[in-house]
C-alpha cells in the first residue's frame, strides 16, 4: 500500500512539472489516445493552455466542466492528434502528374504560362504543336507545378495547388473526396465553379489534405463528467448507466482504489449522434447553401466607390489628360443620380486624384476609409494599378480597369473587371465574325509595299485556309489604281476588300479607288473590312463609309447622332455647361456607361457572376478567365455603315 501511494504520487508530480504535451502520460479511453494532465496547486487553465501550448477550446471540447473552473488534481484529457504524414504521403501518390486544358477562344502560351505558374518553353516541350500558337477546343497537357502555394484562402493548412481537370462523372462531392479537401474549399479556390456550373473538360484549382480528420471533431471525442458514487452502487452500475465499460472507468481513474459511497469517478461518455452516411454525396440543395454562403453579393443599403484618376489639380492649366478624366467623372455622376433614381439604394463616391503618382496611390490606399470600399474604379497606370490590385485583395474589394489594355491582372484576381478586351480575345472574335459576315465574299487583301502588315492579318489568313476559303493577295507601291480592282474583280461575285494597314493613306488610297471603279461599275457587289483606327476618322470618312458598305471593329463606338447619346449629351450640357472633348472613345460617356453597368448590377443582382450590359458607347459581355481568374470584357463592337444607317451587328 505504502509503494502504490509513492507510485501515485510520483505520478501526479510527473504530470505537474511536464511542459509540453509528449511529456505527459497516455492512456487509451472509449477506442481513443489521451495525454492526461493532473491539475497542479494554485494553477489556471490559462496557465496550463500557455504550458502545454495548446488552446482553451482544445481543452474544453473534451472536457466542458473546465469551464467553470478547475482544482488540484483534476485531470484534464487532451486528445493525441495522429501523424498522419504516412496517409498524405500515400495520397500525394495518387495525385496525376499532369492534367489536360482545353483551349478556349483568345488563350494565349504566355495566358496559359500565367494562368498554371509554369513557363511557356514547358508548355511546348510537353505538347510541340503549340509552337504554331493555339487553336480553340484543342487540348493539350499540363505537368503540375508542384511549388506553387496559395496563402489567401482559409483553409486548414498551406498544402501545394494542385489543378484538376473535370471528367464524365465528376462532382463536386467526389473531387472532393478524392483530394481529401471539402467541397466548401472548392468553391472558394474557384469563383467560377458553382452547383449548376462544374463542367467537363474545365480545370479547377485544388488544394488537397484540407479536410479536417474526422477524428478531431468534438462530438467523436468522448466527454468527462464526474459521478457521486451513491449508497449500493459498483463500477458495473455505473458502467451501465453511463453505457461505457467498466475498465473504460477505471483506466480513467487509476489512482482510485476501492469503490465506495461518495467516491467521485471521472467517467468518459461518447455524446450520442444521430448516424449519418459519411459516404452519401450531398444533394443540390446543400450545395447550393454552401455556395450561396461563400459567393453570397453584397446588396447592402449603401454602395462605397473610390474613383482614382488622375484629374493632376495641382496643374495651373489643365493638361488635356487631366480634362478627359475630369469628363469620365462627370460621365459617372450622371450615371449615380440615374441609377438612384432606380433604386433605393446611397451611393457613396470618393473621388481621388492619384497625380501619376504611385505615393500618391499608396497615401490613398492608407486611408482608413478605403477599407470600406465595395469597388475601386482604377487609373490608367498599371504599377499604380498593381499597388491597387494587392490591396484590394486583402479587402475583397472589386477593381475596375476602364482604359489599361496590357496587363494580366484578371488573371489572378477574381474580382478584377477588365473593360479593354485583350487583343488576343479580341481577334479570334473578329475572325469568328468575319468568317460569318463575308463566307460568301471572295476577300482581297492589299498590302502598301513597305508598310507592315497589322497584326491581325495574318491570324485571319491563316483562319481562312482552316476553313477552306480562297482569297487573293495584292501589294501596291504608291496608289491602289481603279484599273487593278477592275481586273481582278466580276459582276459574277462579291467581293470584301481587306486593307493589311490601318494608317490614314492606306485609307485615303483604298477611298479614291473605290470611288473611280463605282462610277463605271456601280453594279460591283464590294465592301470594306476596316480598323478601329478608322473611327477616329470619323469626322471626315463618314459618308464614304456609308456609300461603300464599310465593316469596322472596334472596342468602342459612339453614333453621335443615335438618340441615346444625343439624350446623354442634352444631360451633360445642362448639368456642365459645355460639350465634351472631341476624343475616342469619348472619357464622358465612358464615365456614364461604366458607372451605370456596375451601379445597376450592383443594386440588383451583385457582380460576382457574369453580366452583360449595352450603352451608349460601350458593349459589356463579362466572362470569367478561368474559375479561379477574373472578368475581361469579351464583346467586339462590329460597326456597319450603310446609306440610311449606322448599327451594331448583334452577335
């Protein structure tokens, strides 16, 4: 007796002095390891959290009577969390070294190298084809990049990014599964996924082993209470009123000897739940309470907007710069007063004048009521635009870019709204269009010798071979004579004349040409396919566009004399006293469309989603990069001049 109460007290003094949990004993109780921690003279939980580094919830999920406070003696049972380094690293083992992307229209090698952080050489050593650049709907392979990592995203620990390609039977649930991560955690790394979008063929990101194990949760730990022993009670009454085993209560009282009445017992008890299949994929309706929880718009009564432009007040004269974004933000105020008048919503601006300094951007950016911000409408310098994206970020705050057209920001930020459609998007729609328009026009392209060609023009050739349609080349030296598109043209066909320079001779030579051959031969069927560069010349090509059935790209266009921009105009006159800067696209109308695209979504429906929106000047058909990216605004204004009209073909 003597020996077991020395063992017993040495034992209790081994538990007081460890510092760290692998100090401390372990016993097994209910199925499961416990360290087991025998409360000191005088100590608190605090203390005990600060010893054993561990935290007060760690402590009371296990053991809910610490909350009101513990003694000396008491022992406290701290669950042993498993090495489960073996399980992920037979998991990583499974994961494919390589996944497969199918190409969408105006992806890019150098889009693709920025989109999976891998470099452009990889991308073509695994797939050589793509030297000759990307063709729509052709899939090619992409190895993992097993260093990158994610850190803005909350999950459980900070494992690689891993991509995966969706396929015929995969759900949310089983990908889930697969990668030992949540479905919640899915749709957070992937704005662009949701219960109703998770197709075949798409790439999602993922970040694995960020399930937390289920033998961490609360409710599978059993809970220690403390039991009076009554008069006539044994430990297999007590046993069978708790529905443990009666070693289960004496593991977790070793120091007990004999069972008598008014012996306190710790006893474990497993907290009953109610089954449920572990293995029973969610239906859609718990899905989409996931999603709407994470991608939830915020439809507050008031919206906070920042304008940083650069309105440069510190010029004594103001530079023509200056005046134009000084016209933007008028623009955009008519825009708040209309959209108020919709809506019961307050709209906030804050008007920022950034200078063309990026100090200034960041002296901006400190101020604490930017924190609040819904949405930041950006300058036109992309360092300052980069500052501007970091910090929105942080804030989940959205950004907008209505002028930068080079810039790769919507490819990492998925709330950055790119109004510029990039060039590369911007072709492959022209070549779609173009092919649709003109399928029953022969095209001639015509070269000025010595001038280079645009860019486009030879993405549209090569478009052209694809589908199997002829066309004929032709270079001039000096003037495009009437007398050479009389030889090469026939009342038999149509014809689409396709100048490879967009300058203003090209134009003025294709116009006096044009104009010669029409008087003799005015039953030859001939448009012209032009540039957006054309609409700058608006003022002085007007009529022949009309007369000559002329096609014009672009991403903006303005018809000054529709009734949508002549109501807009009356409106900025009366309110400014003057008309706007001669300029293209015109920065006050840009202003308004801007403004009253996001304002209306904003008040409505959120911006999270895609939307589109018609102005007066500018097309919006906002789609996502990839799930995880940002929006580029996708739409091409194609310009159609004839006799009686200006209009818009609609796509």
């Amino acid at each position: 007796m003597k020996f077991k109460l020395l063992f017993v007290l040495f034992l209790l003094s081994s538990y007081c002095f460890a510092d760290t949990l692998s100090d401390l004993p372990i016993q097994t109780i209910a199925g499961n390891q416990y360290y087991v921690y025998v409360v000191g003279k005088k100590e608190t939980i605090y203390g005990i959290c600060k010893k054993l580094n561990i935290s007060k919830d760690e402590i009371t999920k296990v053991n809910p009577k610490v909350a009101d406070g513990i003694k000396q003696g008491e022992k406290i049972y701290i669950p042993v969390v498993k090495n489960d380094n073996v399980a992920a690293e037979a998991a990583a083992t499974e994961i494919p070294e390589e996944f497969h992307h199918i190409v969408k229209k105006g992806e890019t090698l150098y889009g693709l190298s920025r989109m999976y952080n891998i470099s452009q050489e990889e991308i073509i050593r695994r797939n050589p084809s793509t030297e000759q650049g990307l063709k729509a709907g052709q899939s090619i392979v992409i190895p993992q990049n097993r260093e990158e990592s994610i850190t803005d995203v909350n999950t459980a620990n900070n494992s690689s990014l891993l991509f995966h390609t969706i396929k015929s039977g995969d759900t949310l649930f089983n990908v889930a599964k697969r990668y030992n991560t949540t479905i919640e955690n899915i749709l957070m790394l992937n704005p662009g996924v949701s219960p109703t979008n998770f197709k075949i063929g798409d790439v999602v990101r993922i970040k694995p082993d960020t399930k937390v194990d289920d033998t961490d949760k609360t409710d599978e730990h059993p809970q220690f209470i403390s039991h009076t022993v009554k008069k006539g009670e044994d430990i297999y009454d007590i046993a069978n009123q708790y529905n443990v085993s009666a070693d289960e209560i004496m593991n977790a009282n070793p120091n007990v000897g004999k069972i008598k009445k008014n012996t306190i017992l710790t006893v474990p008890i497993i907290p009953q739940q109610p089954e449920i299949p572990t293995d029973a994929e969610p239906v859609l309706s718990e899905i989409t309470e996931i999603y709407d929880s994470i991608q939830a718009n915020s439809l507050s009564d008031t919206i906070n907007i920042a304008l940083m432009l650069p309105f440069k007040l510190d010029e004594s004269t103001p530079s023509k710069q200056a005046t134009l974004y000084t016209e933007y933000y008028k623009g955009f105020l008519i825009a708040v007063d209309s959209v108020m008048k919709e809506s019961d919503k307050h709209i906030n601006i804050y008007a920022y004048d950034t200078g063309n300094s990026l100090e200034n951007v960041k002296k901006i950016l400190a101020d604490t009521v930017m924190n609040s911000m819904d949405i930041i409408f950006g300058p036109d310098d992309i360092n300052q635009m980069e500052t501007i994206c970091s910090f929105a970020r942080t804030k989940d705050i959205a950004v907008v870019n209505s002028f930068i057209v080079k810039n790769g920001f919507y490819d990492s930020y998925e709330n950055f709204y790119q109004i510029n459609i990039p060039h590369s998007y911007m072709y492959d729609n022209v070549y779609e269009e173009f092919t649709r328009l003109f399928n029953d026009r022969r095209t001639i392209f015509i070269s000025l010798k010595g001038t280079e060609e645009k860019d486009i023009i030879m993405g549209l050739k090569r478009q052209l071979n694809e589908k199997g349609i002829v066309y004929s080349e032709y270079t001039i030296d000096e003037n495009l004579q009437p007398e050479l598109l009389d030889s090469i043209t026939s009342t038999a066909e149509k014809y689409v004349i396709v100048p490879t320079s967009s300058s203003r001779t090209m134009l003025t030579r294709i116009t006096v040409a044009y104009k010669r051959i029409k008087e003799n031969r005015q039953d030859l069927d001939m448009s012209i396919f032009g540039y957006p560069e054309w609409v700058t010349y608006l003022k002085d090509y007007r009529d022949f566009f009309k007369s000559s059935d002329t096609y014009v790209y672009s991403r903006f266009f303005v018809d000054t004399e529709a009734d949508n921009y002549l109501d807009f105009l009356h409106k900025y006159v009366g309110w400014y006293g003057e008309d706007m800067t001669n300029a293209v696209p015109k920065f006050g109308v840009l202003g308004f469309d801007m403004g009253y695209c996001f304002l209306k979504q904003m008040t409505t429906t959120g911006i999270k989603q895609p939307f589109k929106y018609k102005g007066i000047q500018t097309e919006i058909n906002f789609v996502r990069v990839s799930n995880w990216g940002g929006f580029i605004n996708n739409a091409v204004s194609m310009i159609h001049f004839t006799p009686a009209y200006i209009t818009l073909i609609e796509k």
